[in-house]
C-alpha cells in the first residue's frame, strides 16, 4: 500500500512539474515487483575518467577508476564559493547478473552521512548504449566529452529532478 500511494505521489508530482522540468522524462523507477534486468559493466566502461560541471549551485566534480574485480568505484566532491559542501564514495558494481548504483555521503571533514553499514542504493531499471536508468538516477552519455545525471530528489510530493552538465577533464 505504501509503494501505491509513493508512486501516485510521484505520478503527481511529475505531472503537476512536468512542463517546469523536463528533465522528469530522463527517470525511471524500478516497481516492486519487478527484478532488476541482466547487464555488465563492459557498456557503462565509457564512464571512466575525470568529469566536472555545474550543479546544486557550485562545481561538480566525479573520477571514475576503469572497471575492476566487478565494479566502477568513483568519488564526487561538491565545491561551492571555494569550500568543499560534501563528498561521495559511489559504486557501480555487479550483483546477480545485473548493476548497482551505490554510495555514501560524507561532510568536508568526513564526517558520513549514512550510518556506518548503510549505502544509498538505486538498482538498474533499464539500459541502453549510452544511456543507463538505476532508480532514481540516470547516467546519460552525450558524446565522448560530455555526460549528464539526472538524480531524483526526495520521492516525495516535493520531488525534483537535479541536472548535472558534466565534461571531460582532460
């Protein structure tokens, strides 16, 4: 009953914002009742490397370490009127023949967020070449220089949909 009235909440709240927000089209949500599809890291490989960009009011910055031992690791860091905000620990790793988006938050002086055995999972939904649903989240590449996210925020009446406009750093 809960899930039913989450997701009418959130059907309303995508189409009361949809015209204010277009990027709610660019996310997914994975039902109960549903399993996660089957896929490997080798199509998402392309998310490697250094990205920055302008997001939540400040720069944004991710490194993705080359897929190893069934998993991207990745670190963000959020700078806004030069001071760190906060810091993630993210994953992608794969779990039963499909991925998992995972992470941890910490304050600038790492202090974490969630508790010590706790990760903010988003299970895939859905894939294609260059663009990867998890739930809640999506990963979509542009072209070689250049990616976006799309995060859902709160999965309440208030749920917004934050953009971030990554690019590569060379």
């Amino acid at each position: 009953m809960f899930r039913l009235t989450f997701l009418l909440g959130l059907f309303f709240c995508f189409t009361t914002y949809a015209n204010n927000e277009p990027a709610y089209d660019k996310i997914k949500l994975l039902p109960d009742e549903h399993k996660s599809p089957a896929a490997n890291l080798t199509g998402i490989s392309w998310l490697a490397g250094h990205w920055r960009g302008k997001a939540l009011g400040g720069v944004a910055e991710e490194l993705w370490a080359p897929p190893a031992g069934d998993s991207l690791v990745g670190a963000f860091k959020l700078v806004k009127d030069n001071k760190v905000k906060f810091y993630e620990i993210m994953i992608i790793r794969q779990v039963e023949n499909s991925l998992i988006f995972q992470l941890k938050h910490f304050n600038n002086d790492l202090t974490g967020w969630e508790e010590k055995a706790e990760t903010v999972d988003f299970p895939l939904v859905s894939f294609q070449p260059n663009i990867y649903y998890f739930d809640g989240l999506t990963i979509e590449l542009i072209d070689e220089q250049s990616m976006n996210m799309y995060l859902l925020m709160n999965r309440e009446a208030d749920a917004k949909v934050i953009k971030f406009e990554y690019h590569r750093v060379k």
